[in-house]
C-alpha cells in the first residue's frame, strides 16, 4: 500500500488510517495476510499507480487526482455537499444486493463505468471541516481575487471563478512542510491563504503561527472521505475470506477516523479560543453574501 500522507503529515489524525488498515487485516487474518505500507506522498500519480498494478492498493483522497476523472471527486468531497450520515449512505449502499458479496456501491460501479482497474473502499472521514487560515480579512466574494489559495477538487474550481489562484494551477504538489513555510513567509510562492482540516490537524501542524485569520464554515468540506484503492487484479485473488476481512478494516479504520476528528476537533476548537487573548487569533465567519455567492457557483459547475 501507497498513500500520499507523507512524514510530515505526522500526528495529524489521517496520518495513522492507512497503517491503521493494515494492521487490522493482519490481526482478523491470524498474521497470515499481511500489507506493507510506504508513504511516497504522491497525490495525482498514485490513482495512476493502482490503476496500472505498480503497487497492490493506495491510500489516497479521490480529489488529489486528474481533472479528466473530476466525477470521482463526488466521492471525497464537493462543496456544499454532504454531510457524515449523507455521504456514508452514498458509499456505502448498494442498490443491487441480489448480486451478493460482489454487489457494488454506486462509487465502485463509477469506477467501473470510467474502466478504470480498481476497486475502492471508504477508510476514513473528517467530518465538517474549517473554512481554513487566511493572511488578510476576507470581507466579501472580491477578497479572494488575486489571492494564492492551497485548496483541492471541485473547491478549487469555484474560487478561481472569483479571481484566486490555487496550488493546483501553479504546481503538481506540495508537501505540508513548505506549504506552511509558502504561508508563513511570505515571498515569492507564496500562500495568501491555506485550507486543511479542522483545528486539531490544523494546530498540529501550527498553521496558527503562520497567520491569524481563522474561517468557518468550511463549505467546501462539509465531509471529506479517503479511500482505499485496490488494483482489480490483486482484488481478484484473494480469497472470499481475506476480501471480508479487508473490507472490514476500512470499514472500521472509517468510522473510528471520524469519530478521532469529531471529538478532538471540538477539544482543539476550544483550546483554540481560551488562547485568543495571548495568541490573537481572530476567528471570523464567512458572511451570507459570501457563502450564497460561492453556492450560486457551485451550482453551475456541479450542473
């Protein structure tokens, strides 16, 4: 297993779902079906990867991938989607259940549909999300013009339609390290703005001492759900009995990743605003012009 969550994701609460998987089919196979995992940090390249049988399966967030396969990205995340419940029913429902243990949820028969060699299984989730850390006030839907935001999929799209510039169009990846360097600095490259998870990754990986805007809601993210994705091939020859016990760790390694977030996100929100007074972070919400102006969007790109 590949997964684009590198060192330097470390003690974020995504970082441990991939082991987390790995380590639960070794204990339900009686150690007898084991999974190596190797953290190359790649993002667009590693759907690619499992597609092709360079390696077995990846650990990865569908809207890291090409644009051409953007129908993908309903399966992570879109703004102003779904929440928890909603996307779980959506990944996890299959409307053929005469078709037995092979039936599959309407993502996998996408995944089909778009020929692609892979089977995915949901193996973690982070809730609602931030509206993320910003270096100036945003006051209305103009602010983002000319700004350099860090933001992926669908997301990414409807803030360029506002003027901004995102990660994406400028390079192919970033690592967390300089990515908080490009937000913190200033200079050339520059970040005007960063979006990640929630206040406990967010802490973790001290965006805080970057810059001191701090945004809700994140409309972008109502719920962003990672995935395992398994090669079609190796798929094919496990056996029935290892097929279950795989599904069952992403399944488990799924929901406990989300509860994680929803409990320490709350713990770390609230660690956040006792220390306003020294830190002077402002916490600031998008007003409605901004959001309605950002969904109105949305709308159109989803259409």
């Amino acid at each position: 297993m590949d997964t684009f969550l590198s060192e330097s994701a470390k003690n974020t609460i995504l970082y441990d779902a991939p082991q987390a998987v790995c380590d639960r089919v070794k204990e339900m196979s009686g150690e007898r079906f084991i999974i190596t995992l190797k953290r190359s940090g790649k993002t667009e390249k590693l759907l690619n990867d499992v597609n092709e049988g360079v390696v077995e399966c990846g650990y990865n967030g569908i809207y890291y991938s090409t644009k051409k396969l953007k129908i993908l990205y309903f399966g992570c995340a879109i703004p102003f989607g779904l929440n928890p419940q909603e996307q779980n029913a959506w990944l996890y429902y299959k409307k053929d259940q005469d078709q037995g243990l092979e039936a599959q949820t309407f993502m996998q028969s996408i995944y089909s549909r778009l020929n692609l060699n892979i089977v995915a299984f949901p193996a973690g989730a982070t809730g609602g999300q931030a509206g993320g850390w910003s270096r100036e006030p945003v006051n209305s839907i103009n602010d983002f013009k000319n700004k350099t935001m860090r933001i992926p999929g669908f997301e990414a799209e409807v803030i360029q339609k506002f003027g901004a510039r995102t990660h994406d169009q400028l390079i192919e990846s970033i690592s967390i390290d300089k990515l908080i360097r490009r937000l913190k600095d200033g200079g050339n490259g520059r970040f005007d703005a960063v979006e990640w998870t929630g206040p406990h990754d967010d802490l973790i990986l001290v965006l805080d001492k970057a810059v001191k805007f701090y945004y809700f809601p994140g409309w972008w993210e109502p719920n962003t759900t990672f995935e395992v994705q398994v090669n079609k091939k190796a798929w094919e020859h496990l056996s029935p009995e290892y097929r279950e016990i795989f599904k069952a760790a992403c399944s488990e390694v799924h929901m406990s990743t989300l509860a994680q977030y929803v409990s320490l996100n709350s713990k770390a929100l609230k660690e956040l605003k006792e220390k306003i007074p020294e830190t002077g972070i402002q916490l600031m919400q998008f007003n409605d012009d901004i959001l309605k102006a950002a969904r109105d969007e949305t709308i159109k790109l989803l259409d």
